[in-house]
C-alpha cells in the first residue's frame, strides 16, 4: 500500500483524484488544499509520495517543491497541473520534480498516468535507499569480523556486535539475550541505541506461550531467523507492541546465536522503517550471527582448553602423591627421551637406586652392557602405549619391574612409568605376594581413571573412588554384585563390557564400540555411555586385561575407564575452528601474513598477500618481515614490539616486493595466539596511490595558485560554514587592485563591508552553494573610497586542505545592468499579457477536469452528452494554448538572441 499526499485548491479536483486513485485498491489518499496544509501533513506524518497542482493560490506547486526538497530530500514529488509547455515542464525538473503529467484527456487515462508515475517514483527510491542500507550492513559484517580477533570474553563480544550494529548498521537498537535454563525466560546481556528502558519493560519466554511467539523467543526455540516488518500490524508482536511503537520501533527481526554447545540466545536488530528486513539484509545479518556464533564457540573452546590443562596439572600432582606412597620399591616417571623425572617410594633404597643418581638423566646414562640392553626394550615399549613385567637382578636384590605409558587428560602419552619392587627369597615372596594384593588394591582406590576387577565369575571385587565419583554408584552397593551389575551404571542394563572380553572371559557378540584394538591380552575401547553424567550421557575411553596368579591362571579382570567428554568435545571444536580460520584467513580480499615476534620469520601469509607481493607461499614462509621492510632492524623491532603491546596498531611503512618494486603500505597488526604459539597478524593495504594522489593534489593546488593571481578577473575564497559574519579566505591581486585594500585588510573584515548587499544575499549565497555546489548572483562590490561596482558572481563549492569553501569569480557588469533595463522594459508588456493567457487557460481546464471526472462517474449514454460539451470547450481552449504556445516562442527568441531575462 503507497500513501500519497494530494495537494490541490481545487476541492473537487481532490475529491475526484482520492477516489480514482483508492479505487485500484493501491493507494491510500490523504489531501491539502494549500500548500501550506500540505506542510503541516508533512511534519506530521511522512507519506510515501507528494502530488501537487503547478498553479495554486498563495504558494505554487514549484514553492511546495522547493520546500520539500529543503526538508525531505529523498521524498517523492510529482507535478500534476493543465499546464504544459516545455518550459514549465524544464522548471519543474529543474526544481527537482521526479515526474510532471499533465491533466487532459479523459479521467480514467489521466489518472492511470498518474498512478503508474506514483508507483516508479516510490520504487525508484525505495530502491536508491535499499542499496545504501545493504552497503551499512556490509560494514557492520566487517566490523564485526575484527572485533572477533581482538575479543576473548562472549559478554564483550556480544556488546561489541550491538554496537556496531546500531553504529555503522544504523539500527535504532539492537540486544543480545541469554536463555536462563533455570526459568526458560531471556536474559538481556548486552544492548545498544535506542533502548529507553525497552528491555526492562517487557518479558520474553522460550517457551511456545504468547510470552514466547515473538521474534526472539522464536528464533532461539525454533533455531531460525524470525522476522516481523510490520510491528503495529503483526498478531505475535501484541504483548510488546505499545513499548515498541513509543520508541518508534517499526520492524524486528531476530537471529539464533547457534553454537556447538546448542542455541544458548540470539541478537535482536529494530528497525525505524517498516520492511525493512529482506532477501539480502537477512542473508547478511544471518552471516553475521553466524560468525558472532562461531566467535562464542571459540572462546568457550579456549575456556576448556584450559580446565583441561588444570586437570592435567592434577593428574600429575597424584602420580607423585602416588608415588611418594609406592611400597617395597620406587616409582620411576620417564619422559620421551627415556629421562627419569621422578624416583620415589617410601622403600625406594631397597632396589639400590636414589633419586639422586637417576632424576635428570637418560637410562642410557645410569645402565650400561647387558643391563641397559635388557631395560631399554621394556621402556622404548611404554612409549608405544605398551605394558611391560620383567625381572632383573641388581646389586644383589631380585626386582619386578612393571612399565606402562602416561597420558595426558586427552589420552597422548606423554611419558612412560617403572614400577620397581624387592622379590628377594621365597619368605620376600610370600610377603611380597600378600603385600602385592594389598597394593593393587590401594593402587586401584588411588588410580587417577576410574578401575574396577572381578573374579571369574563376575562378581566385582574392587571398585574404586574414582569410580563411584564417575558413576555416582559407592562402592559398598556394588562390590560382591555378579550378573554384569557393573554395566548397569554405565548403560542402564545389564550387557557385556570390554572386560568381559578379555581372554579368559565370557564369548559373545561385541558390543558396539566405537574404537576396539587388542594389544596382546588387553584391550582398548571406547563408547557412549547413555547413563553417565545424571543421564545426559558420556563418552568413555577403557582399558581392560586379565588378572592372573602365580601360576599363570586367569583369576578375574580389571578395567580401567576414563570420560573423554571434554576431550572429543575440543577435538571436534578445535578442528572446526581450524577449518573456520582457515577459510577466513585464505579467502580474505586483503593481504594477510602471521610473524613471528620473536625472530621476524613469516609464519604463513594468504593467497592475497602472495598475489600482492608476488611469491610463492613456499618461499613467502622462508622470509622474514626485514626482506620486506627496509627499516633497520632495531627500528622494526620497535614497531613490532608496540603491536606485540597493541600500544599501536597502525603502521606506515615502505615494502619492497619480489620484482624490486616498492609500494607505500599501510599496516594493521596485533597478537595473535594460535595452538600456543603467539605470533602478530598484520593486515597490509596498498596506499601508494592515495600518496601519489596527495602529492599530485598539492601539486595541482600551487598551480591553481598560479593561476588565481594571474587572471585579471576579481577572484576570491569565501568562507561557506561560518553564518554570522563570514569572512574571505584568500584574494586575488586584481581584488586588491580594483577595491583599493590590501590583502590583509581585505581577508580581515567581514565580507558584508565588501559586498553592499543584505546580509540575506550572504546566507542563500552559502545555502545555495551547499546544496547545489554553484550559484550565479548580481551584486555590488565596495572600494575603500566608497565607490560601487556592480559585478556578476559565479561562484563554486570546492575543497582546499580539507574544508569547503567558496570560489567567487567577479566581474563588472555597469554596461550589461544598463542595457538590461532598456530591453526588459520592452517585454513586460509581452509577460502581462502570457501570464494572464496562461492563467485564463489552468482555470478553464480545472472545471474541465472535475466536469469530466464526474462524467466518467455518471451513466455512460448521460456521460456521453457532457464530454461532447466538454470536447469543445477544450477545443477552444487548445487554440488559446496554440496562441499562447507561439507567444512564448516569440519570448523565447528574444531572451535567447538578446539575452533579456
């Protein structure tokens, strides 16, 4: 529906045009008899176009015009008047109109014409509108996407994107809201603009109530952008309707912030104008949440990351703590390069070694000969992830030795471990063996993983802390259970796990690992256990083998399990946001490069950075920032060392390229920490041709300067911004001349002492200038004698060093006034008689119209006789136009070859 603003002082005539033009079904017609009411409607309430009479009492359709384009710039304005010359029709679109049609004809045709003029005018600007609202929206996906980089906090990052949002995007306001699960209700966390209160006025629900049907509430529960471009009219938009329009809100729309962990929220953009949400604006602000998303996701990645971190620094406290407590032997930790990192144990002497002789060097270094060469295999084997028992003799003492891998939280090995104990004599042994079930079973209760053993049949006989802290189950209600009771707390039922297929175990088929290996006799395996954390489910990694005596039988099982939740979790984050920076990275338009601040070594440039520069990626990668900046190394270390602080992060440099050339750059650089590593990212854009545009301008300005004192016309700058008493900027030497001042006196006084003319003349001189860039007045210049020369000033806005001024050429015109008003005398008669003619004619023709509008209201056989009639009072009156029309060409003759005005 397009509203339209008649105006017209005729009544009937406004009348008959809202009723042919509502008649469509199209428009919705308001009126104004003057072009004063019409003003006051404006103020009030914008329509989406204006049609008005040429000819009217008091104001004229061209003053309305005029009006309107001071006040509303971008409105539509059609003229539609009986007069048609070429020279009304060339001053109405001089005046800005954006169509004229001409009342004749019949009225049905004559207002079809008008209807399809209304229609092109309103899509014409609503589409010139559009094309800048999509260019803002581009701008805040841009700015948005920087502040992804430098903002690790989500409350931060979500403030940022509504600012940018309402600043460079232009929304009258836009807020980020959280869902509470405890409430289901959403939670604002971040707002800007025009808030006014809005968000603590109103109540919005993820639940499918009419606290939930609006656009957020929607858009988080149904995981979709929601949009509502009319909100005074849209149903769902009720409970929050009379808080939105008071604040002028039109249009909303809202969009899920959808990350891996779910929907936690979405961002809300509010909109002045109704429609404004569509194709392209939703295709950008859904790109947009999507990467403000993908933002929130990376830094709740970077948070477990380090709670992963912490539960590894746990990890290792415990194996001390374990080993500090280990009896009847030590407890040896070996890192990759087979160095002891720990030699503890409360028996530790009795195996003749001592922390002092291992910690800090390699089994290499403390064994030798036939010693080394039987331990080394066993340790080289808890690297691969293997488990060894061997026995060795040394310093008369018989050890066990048990090796076995060390990982991390996420399940690497990082090291291995030796488990040492005493097994001299048969009395040793006996003491040993009763000793050995003592500290496996304090070994399983003090174990890092969550363990478990059972006999042969089934029955479990060993659950540890860890365990129930896994499960939830305490080990009292478990520990004598058979049945597979155990795989109850981890599935819900009773089912066969990796430890029942150990060998020596029960048969049957497997169930559905998602990772099975066999290592010897044991095995590894990993699943989704449905019934772990309070049954949201989790993923486990186990290890099981058998248990056997002293004779070689299998006398139970033991298993230990670990959640790798988190761990499959950041895996899958980490490689999503590799894959993510990965793509932002290659298919940014700028060149982008990664240094190392350290050692100024390029660490990876983007295929625009290669283009611009003209290397290959393989070579690029072999540089360093020196080759491509010629500043002595302490000076660019010092750049780098103030973007590695981000106390700067805006560089001018020089760079040399790969065929030698060098090109003027400008560089945006700050740190940057991927996998660890902190490195600086530098965005670089080429400026060497804004240099050499600024350096051809001043260039240009000192001929200009040149030129200015050379030509004997007056020539001056006028200031343009300054409304009170402007002054001139600069002067000509012919100005000096011919006004009799000097330069400094004439750039020291106001300009109205040198132009005798009303301070008024002054005003429209610098309106004009600002709004059309030109302006073409007659005035009279004062010398310092008093003596008047009148002059013609035309005058240009221009630019100089950053501000608009004026440029006033003057010159004499005391001969050209004189002839003026001898040939002017000669064509007022000729005017009086035009002006009246035309007069005569629209005031005929406005009767004419209403007679024929009503006609085509009428009966037709009864409308037929009245536009016979009409006919011919418009043939009368078209002879008069014929007459008129040949005036003006002998009028027009005149000013061209005489220049009368």
């Amino acid at each position: 529906m397009i509203t339209v603003l008649l105006v017209d002082d005729e009544l009937d005539l406004l009348d008959i045009g809202k009723r042919s033009l509502e008649k469509t079904g199209e428009y919705m017609v308001r009126s104004a008899a003057s072009a004063e009411e019409a003003l006051k409607q404006l103020r009030a309430d914008l329509p989406d176009a204006v049609v008005a009479d040429f000819v009217m009492q008091g104001a004229d359709g061209i003053e309305l015009l005029h009006a309107v384009r001071r006040a509303y710039p971008g409105l539509p304005f059609i003229l539609f008047s009986g007069r048609g010359t070429e020279e009304v029709v060339a001053e109405a679109y001089e005046a800005g109109a954006d169509f004229y049609v001409q009342k004749k004809g019949v009225a049905k045709v004559q207002f079809a014409e008008l209807a399809e003029k209304i229609t092109r005018a309103v899509l014409q600007r609503r589409g010139e509108e559009r094309v800048i609202r999509l260019g803002r929206l581009n701008a805040v996906l841009q700015s948005t996407n920087r502040a992804l980089i430098r903002i690790h906090d989500q409350v931060q990052l979500l403030s940022a994107s509504c600012r940018i949002a309402v600043e460079d995007g232009g929304f009258l306001q836009a807020w980020a809201g959280i869902t509470d699960p405890q409430t289901g209700l959403v939670v604002p966390v971040a707002s800007a603009g025009h808030v006014a209160g809005y968000l603590d006025a109103i109540t919005i629900s993820v639940q499918d109530i009419p606290a939930g049907r609006g656009p957020t509430g929607t858009a988080i529960r149904e995981g979709r952008p929601v949009l509502m471009n009319d909100i005074s009219t849209d149903p769902r938009m009720a409970p929050w309707r009379d808080e939105t329009l008071a604040r002028g809100y039109r249009s909303v729309a809202a969009f899920p912030l959808i990350t891996e962990q779910g929907t936690p929220g979405a961002l809300t953009f509010f909109a002045s104008v109704t429609d404004f949400f569509n194709g392209e604006e939703v295709r950008l602000l859904r790109e947009l949440t999507t990467d403000i998303a993908f933002g929130l996701s990376m830094i709740e990645t970077e948070q477990q990351r380090n709670r992963a971190e912490a539960r590894l620094r746990a990890s290792e406290a415990r194996y001390r703590a374990l080993a500090a407590h280990f009896p009847n032997g030590g407890v040896f930790l070996f890192d990759q390069d087979l160095r002891y990192t720990l030699a503890d144990g409360k028996d530790l002497p009795a195996t003749g070694l001592s922390a002092e002789v291992l910690v800090g060097r390699t089994i290499d270094e403390v064994f030798s000969g036939e010693m080394l060469a039987m331990i080394r295999p066993h340790f080289v084997d808890a690297l691969k992830g293997e488990e060894r028992t061997f026995e060795m003799a040394f310093q008369g003492e018989v050890l066990e030795v048990r090796t076995l891998p060390v990982r991390d939280g996420s399940g690497a090995i990082t090291g291995g471990m030796a488990m040492a104990q005493v097994i001299t004599g048969r009395k040793q042994a006996e003491e040993r063996l009763q000793a050995l079930y003592q500290r496996l079973a304090q070994i399983i209760e003090f174990l890092p993983d969550a363990t478990f053993v059972i006999d042969t049949d089934q029955q479990v006989i060993a659950w540890n802390r860890a365990m129930t802290e896994l499960t939830g189950v305490e080990g009292s209600a478990i520990i004598g259970n058979r049945n597979h009771a155990y795989a109850r707390a981890f599935y819900g039922e009773d089912r066969l796990m990796l430890i029942d297929l150990v060998p020596g175990g029960q048969t049957g088929p497997r169930p559905p690992f998602t990772r099975f290996e066999e290592h010897g006799d044991r095995l590894i395996g990993e699943a989704v256990a449905p019934a772990i954390r309070q049954g949201r489910g989790a993923f486990l990694w186990g290890i099981a083998s058998p248990l056997y005596d002293t004779t070689g039988m299998v006398v139970g099982a033991i298993e230990s399990i670990r959640d790798i939740t988190d761990q499959k979790e950041q895996e899958l984050a980490l490689r999503e946001n590799e894959e993510r920076y990965r793509s932002l990275f290659d298919n940014n338009p700028a060149a982008m490069m990664l240094v190392d601040p350290e050692t100024l070594a390029i660490v990876d440039a983007n295929p625009a950075a290669l283009r611009f520069y003209g290397y290959s990626h393989q070579r690029m990668t072999q540089l360093h920032a020196t080759d491509m900046n010629p500043l002595p190394e302490p000076d660019l270390r010092a750049e780098i060392e103030k973007a590695a602080a981000q106390t700067q992060q805006t560089f001018h440099a020089r760079h040399r390229l790969a065929d030698g050339t060098i090109r003027e750059v400008e560089l945006y650089t700050g740190p940057l920490i991927i996998r660890g590593d902190r490195l600086l990212y530098t965005i670089v854009h080429d400026i060497t041709d804004r240099i050499r545009a600024e350096e051809a301008l001043a260039e240009s300005e000192e001929k200009f300067r040149t030129l200015f004192n050379s030509t004997s016309d007056l020539i001056f700058l006028i200031q343009v911004e300054e409304r009170e008493h402007p002054r001139m900027t600069e002067v000509n030497r012919a100005t000096c001349a011919r006004l009799g001042y000097t330069r400094e006196e004439l750039l020291a006084m106001p300009f109205e002492q040198v132009l005798a003319s009303h301070p008024e003349q002054i005003r429209t001189l610098q309106t004009d200038l600002e709004h059309y860039g030109y302006v073409t007045l007659e005035s009279t210049l004062v010398g310092r004698t008093g003596s008047m020369v009148p002059v013609e000033i035309n005058a240009v806005l221009i630019e100089l060093q950053g501000t608009q001024v004026g440029l006033a050429v003057a010159r004499d015109i005391t001969e050209r006034r004189e002839l003026q008003q001898l040939e002017r005398a000669a064509l007022e008669q000729i005017q009086e008689n035009l002006t009246q003619m035309a007069a005569l004619n629209d005031e005929i023709r406005n009767p004419l119209a209403v007679i024929v509008g009503l006609a085509d209201l009428e009966e037709p056989a009864f409308a037929q006789k009245i536009l016979v009639q009409v006919k011919s009072i418009n043939d009368l009156v078209t002879q008069l136009d014929q007459g008129w029309v040949a005036s003006e060409k002998v009028r027009g003759f005149l000013r061209k070859h005489y220049q009368i005005p």
